[in-house]
C-alpha cells in the first residue's frame, strides 16, 4: 500500500514517475488564465492568516461545507477567521473523493512543508503553522508566485478597469508579467436596462466618449480595447451560457441599442441578436490585433435567487448547463474564418457531454496556418479534477492532436492554487506511462518526455507569443 499523497502521487508505474520527475516537475508555469486580484499582486499583499488566503471568495470550499451543513456565516458571513478555519477543516475529512481532499493536502504540502491531514484534531496546529509561515514577508503574495516557479500570469479585467496595478507592476519591475485579459461580458449583458445604461454611463466617463448610438458605443469599447493593447495585453476572454450566431442587420442592431438605451427592456430575439454583433465585433477586433480568444461555455449561473440577492455573483450557486452548443458555434467561427479574420481561438466547455463535439469542432477549423490554431481548453470549473481531465485528454486524443494542446491553467482566485499544475503534470504523465508500459507506445522516454514538456509549458509559451519577462512585455 503506498502512503498517502507521496512523492509518487497519481503515478502507478515506473515509466510515469520518471516522467513526471525527469520531464515534467521542473517546467514552468503560465497561468494564462485565472481570477487573481491585480490589487493584491501589486501591493504584494501578506495575509494576517490561512483563512484570508484559503477561504476568502472560494466558492469550491463554501459549496462543500454547505453541503456538510455549514451555515452561511462560517463561509461568506461574520464569524471569525479561526471560526471559519475550524469549520473547514471539520469538512475536509468528508471530502474523500472529491478534489478538494487532494488539493487541500497539496497545498499544504507544497506551501507550508505540512503532511498532517486536516480535521478537528489537526485543525489548531495546522492553523497556527500555517499563520506563523503566511504572515511573514517570505510568504507575501509575489513569493507565493515564485515558490510555485510561476513564470506568467494572465487575469480577467473587465474593459472599464483602469490596469492600474498592472501599471504599478510593471513599473515596480516586478520579473513574474501580469498580463490583463480583455473580458467584455458586462458590455454584452442587455438583460436588464438600468444595468446597460449604468454601464454605458460608466463607459462614457473612463473613456470620455459621448455615447448616443450603437456607433458612438462600439467607438468607446473599442478605445478601451487599444487602451489594453498598449499595456501587453494580448488574449480576451468571454464567459458565456453558449455562443451567439444570430443574423442581424447593421439597423436592427442600431435599433435595439436605442430601444435598451432608452430604458426600454428585450426581448429573447433582440438579445440574442445584439450579443451576436457584439461578439462579430470583439472577434474581429481581436483578429486585427493578433489577439488570442477564449470562449468559456456552458455554465448556468447564479441559479440561486434568493442568495444571488443576498451574497451576489462568483458566490457558489452556478451549475454545468445543459446549452445546444454545436450549430451555432460552427456558425460564428464559419463566418469569421470565411472572412479570414478568425483569430487564435481557445474553447472551453463545462458539460462533459460536449467534449467530443468541442474536440471535434477545432479540427473545422484548423488550416495549418499554425500550429494548433483553434486550442480545447483544459477541463474547466467543475471539471477541472481527476476524472475530468483524464476524459479531456484522452478525447483530444482520440480526435485531435494532444501533443499541440496548450495545457493547463488555474481559473482560481486563490494564491494557493497553483499546485493544481502538478496535479494535471502527474495525470497526464500517468497516462503517457501506463500506455508505454502496456506496449501501447513506445519506449521511448526522451520523445514522450517533450512532447510532455510542451503540453506543460512550451506549447502555451508559443501559441501566445508572450516573453517571461518584464522588460520584454510592450506596455
């Protein structure tokens, strides 16, 4: 029986471990997308306490200790950072099978040097040598980075944010790039009208563009799309139930703009018909730059109204969607690419019962122009576990090219999340090791080992052109 979480965890052979501990631990990381604060980065933040960086806006955590019973003031409430902390860990031990039994342990593992599992009994001395590590500068949030070997990191920011800390960064010469992503998402959100206009009002202010029409609106988002282009931004992002391909007119859209502007609410149609003229525009935009898009489907967000209203979005009430995806995404990239103004594109899905559509969709669009142009992203959101990655990998297996796909990333708004890139080295090294061993390829560990490498660092380095450090990055 091998120990819990040792040196060989999720490597059940020889010819795996050597993968792993040879070709694939020592490769860097690029976050090329996640939730990290900005702010935080930049003022190199040190937590007073384990609870602020592993609690606080962990929506996986609060959705497990809700399960076991928890009330609401232990995970997003009141009560006390060792309050919240001991609740916690009296979760944790009925978490068995769940990925956050083993990304719990990891973390423990890689950051603080802690083996002992976590429970009641364990739960005082882990928090007291958890805190005595994390509030001390050698554990401040860019350490934190540099303890993980994280070589670059790619937020979420929507196009009204100033990039500040990003500037801050940059001119604190900090060596770790952090990168903004263009997420437009709130610019496309016409289900309301007061929200619409609050935006379009905000819109006007941070650009100081009129806004009257749908012209004067593209204008202003598009200012703030070079606006991010000038300080190293290359990649935007959308987080979308599915994709809008609906045909519109260059009236229809002018008319709908006046009618939500005015105050006056849509219908399905006119919403629909709006988000497709605005992604068509995002998209071309992109294209234009040489930008990268990712398109983040599937999700069926804040399901909960009545804790929607009290705690608000991003708090644990979102699910898988069950959204017909194919039809219409086939239609948005056909239209784009007949145009030639389809740009790098990486798709993530949420419902494992697309994986074999978005697998097989990427190759439509894959003309050899480079080297793994349309990407499947890695197992996303509830996803992102064992079971999960496995079926992605061995998917775009069968059906694309794992040897071009650009890997994985984090998706977190915790700092400690990072050894989930270990997590998906050992999976994917396990799978390469258990084929060879099988005889179902060959024995030849220096081929696999890069083709490895380039699964982890390489293959991602390349699609994004980006460079690994500051003075590099044009801002």
């Amino acid at each position: 029986m091998k120990p819990f979480l040792n040196e060989d965890f999720l490597l059940t052979n020889r010819t795996s471990q050597r993968l792993f501990h040879e070709y694939a631990a020592g490769m860097p990381v690029i976050d090329y997308h996640c939730h990290l604060p900005p702010q935080q980065m930049a003022e190199d933040k040190i937590f007073e306490n384990i609870t602020q960086a592993w609690l606080y806006g962990d929506h996986y955590k609060w959705r497990a200790m809700r399960t076991q019973g928890i009330e609401e003031s232990y995970c997003t409430g009141d009560k006390s950072d060792w309050e919240k902390f001991q609740k916690w860990a009296a979760t944790v031990p009925y978490t068995l099978r769940n990925p956050l039994y083993h990304w719990t342990h990891l973390e423990l593992q890689r950051y603080f040097d802690i083996h002992e599992l976590l429970s009641p009994a364990s739960a005082r001395r882990v928090y007291e040598a958890c805190n005595e590590k994390i509030s001390s500068p050698e554990y401040s949030v860019r350490n934190l980075l540099r303890k993980m070997n994280v070589a670059l990191v790619c937020t979420t920011d929507d196009p009204l944010d100033s990039l500040e800390y990003h500037i801050q960064m940059r001119e604190d010469g900090f060596e770790i790039p952090i990168l903004p992503a263009f997420r437009p998402d709130n610019a496309m959100n016409v289900s309301n009208p007061e929200t619409f206009i609050n935006y379009v009002a905000r819109l006007e202010r941070v650009t100081d563009i009129a806004i009257s029409s749908f012209d004067d609106f593209l204008y202003a988002l598009q200012n703030r799309h070079d606006f991010f282009a000038g300080l190293g931004c290359t990649v935007s992002d959308h987080g979308l139930e599915e994709i809008y391909a609906e045909d519109f007119t260059g009236l229809e859209i002018d008319s709908i703009f006046n009618k939500i502007h005015g105050g006056r609410p849509l219908n399905d149609t006119e919403q629909r018909k709006f988000k497709s003229a605005m992604l068509l525009h995002f998209a071309e935009w992109d294209w234009e730059k040489g930008w990268i898009q990712q398109y983040h489907l599937g999700a069926l967000r804040n399901n909960n109204t009545r804790m929607m209203q009290t705690l608000g979005p991003d708090t644990g009430w979102d699910s898988i969607g069950d959204f017909s995806q194919a039809r219409a995404l086939a239609k948005f990239l056909d239209k784009l690419d007949s145009n030639n103004r389809l740009a790098k594109t990486v798709l993530y899905n949420l419902n494992p019962a697309d994986n074999e559509l978005m697998a097989t969709m990427i190759g439509n669009f894959n003309d050899g122009s480079v080297q793994g142009k349309i990407q499947w992203g890695s197992a996303w959101w509830f996803l992102d576990q064992k079971d999960g990655m496995i079926k992605q990998i061995n998917t775009l297996s069968n059906m694309g090219l794992l040897s071009r796909f650009i890997g994985m990333l984090t998706d977190s708004r915790s700092f400690l999340s990072f050894p989930r890139h270990e997590y998906f080295r050992r999976i994917l090294c396990n799978l390469f090791g258990e084929e060879i061993e099988n005889g179902e390829l060959p024995n030849d560990l220096e081929w696999v080992g890069k083709v490895i490498q380039d699964i982890c660092y390489h293959n991602n380095r390349k699609y994004f052109e980006w460079k690994m450090t500051p003075e590099t990055v044009s801002f």
